[in-house]
C-alpha cells in the first residue's frame, strides 16, 4: 500500500491523539499526519489514499481549522485517490446534531464517490446525524466523552476495512 496522508483539525488535542492511534494501528503502512491548520493545499496532492478527521463544535460544526481550510479540497482532483473520514462527537450532549463536522465534511467534499470507510451505525445512541448516510455513518465515529473504552477496537477494525478498502 502506498504512503497515506492523514488530514484532521484539532483545538484541544483530542482528534490529534486518535489520527496518531490510526496511524499506529496502521503499523508498517506509512501514514503522515498533517494538523489543516498548518498544512499546504499541495500535499493533498502528494497522496493516493487520504483520511480526512474533524471533531464536532458546539452544535455540530466542523472544527474552526477545518472551517477555514474546507475550500481547499474544491481544486483538488480527486480521480484516482480513495478517502476515508473520521469524526468525533458527544452523542450524550448533542444528540440531535452527533458528529455533524463529520457530515459537513463529507457533504464539502467535491467528489463523493472517493469515499471509503463507512461505518454501523449500531452501538451509538442519537437522534440525528448529517453523518448518518442511509443508516451508516459516512465514517469512523468515535465518542471519547462517552464511550472511550471502545475507542481502540472501533479503530483497529475501522484500519482493517480501510486496509482491504485503499486498494
């Protein structure tokens, strides 16, 4: 598998420590990490399989970096490339809007037939998602106010169907 780039906003540190535990679980395929709020437009262009991470804000938007660096992927020419999204959400807090940044930034992408990853929907409990896309989610969603203790098996089962998926 070629090199992938891992792409994720994070204000607090939280989905930075879950992009290091995927590119961890990963183990001899290379990930680079890259935090949106220093990282250049031109290294999208650097990679055939790319992972794009956000946390949800507030009432579900996308993290603030995310925000800003979203219209970005509107010049990238996606043909050829596989993307994989996380996202993380408190689904006890906000379940009417649980891991929306997830779904806004599925819906920002400009070509959607890219996307692998999907993940069940089962075992979490919320009202309504914008990353619930015909009863899965668009990709990996992890609580860790919540449900941190399933974090890590989430993850290692989500890189193994992206291992098969990044083909």
């Amino acid at each position: 598998m070629k090199t992938i780039g891992l792409f994720y906003g994070s204000t607090y540190g939280m989905t930075e420590k879950i992009a290091e535990k995927i590119k961890i679980a990963f183990g001899k395929h290379k990930v680079v990490l890259y935090n949106v709020k220093d990282a250049p437009q031109e290294a999208l262009k650097e990679y055939d399989y790319l992972i794009f991470g956000t946390s949800a804000w507030g009432i579900g938007e996308m993290q603030d970096d995310w925000e800003r660096w979203i219209f970005e992927l509107e010049d990238i020419d996606f043909s050829g490339k596989k993307v994989a999204l996380f996202g993380l959400g408190d689904q006890k807090e906000y379940p009417e809007s649980f891991v929306d940044g997830l779904g806004t930034l599925y819906c920002r992408l400009p070509d959607k037939s890219v996307v692998v990853g999907e993940w069940p929907t089962v075992g979490y409990k919320y009202y309504f998602s914008l990353a619930d896309k015909d009863g899965k989610f668009v990709g990996l969603v992890l609580d860790e106010n919540n449900q941190q203790e399933k974090s890590d098996e989430r993850i290692r089962k989500w890189v193994m169907q992206l291992e098969k998926e990044f083909v």
